[in-house]
C-alpha cells in the first residue's frame, strides 16, 4: 500500500476508464473525510485550486492542478466515509 508524503494512506479513490475527454476535467477524483487539511497541503505543495470549494449533490467539491500539472477533484461526501467495510460472515 502507497502512502502519501507525510506518510499517511491515501484516502478512497474513483477511477475513470475509456475516453474521457467530454465527460470530466481531472485525472482523478479523491474522496476525502474533510477538505480543511487537503487546502492546506495542496497550498504548502504549491497546487492552484482551480474551483473553489463549492456544494454539489454528494458533498463539498475542489479541483486543484499539482504543479506537475495534473489536474484532481477532491470531494467531501455528505454522509462520512466509512475506514474499512464491515466483515463478511459465511455460514
């Protein structure tokens, strides 16, 4: 398992496969517990945010660019991310 610099796991990821171009911006989306401390990496890592935190249907949402240039939606999710599923019991 990777972890991130400060050497925490991140956190849940969607990834998109086929062609992508008209359907989204990023290269990725990160699902986030909040977005407080992502802001202020993103800022101490030199990132732009290219939208701002904003509402939309299943949380809060940004897009920052990564001075490598790629392009990242995090989202806050409304309801809290569970850390593991629950155990699966086989009779």
């Amino acid at each position: 398992m990777s972890t991130t610099l400060d050497g925490r796991r991140p956190s849940k990821v969607l990834l998109y496969s086929g062609p992508l171009e008209k359907y989204v911006s990023q290269n990725a989306t990160v699902i986030v517990e909040s977005l407080t401390p992502v802001l202020d990496v993103l800022g101490k890592a030199g990132a732009t945010i290219l939208e701002a935190p904003n509402e939309v249907p299943n949380g809060t949402r940004i897009v920052a660019r990564h001075p490598d240039g790629s392009v990242f939606e995090y989202m806050q999710p409304r309801v809290r991310v569970p850390s593991a599923a629950p155990p699966l019991h086989c009779s």
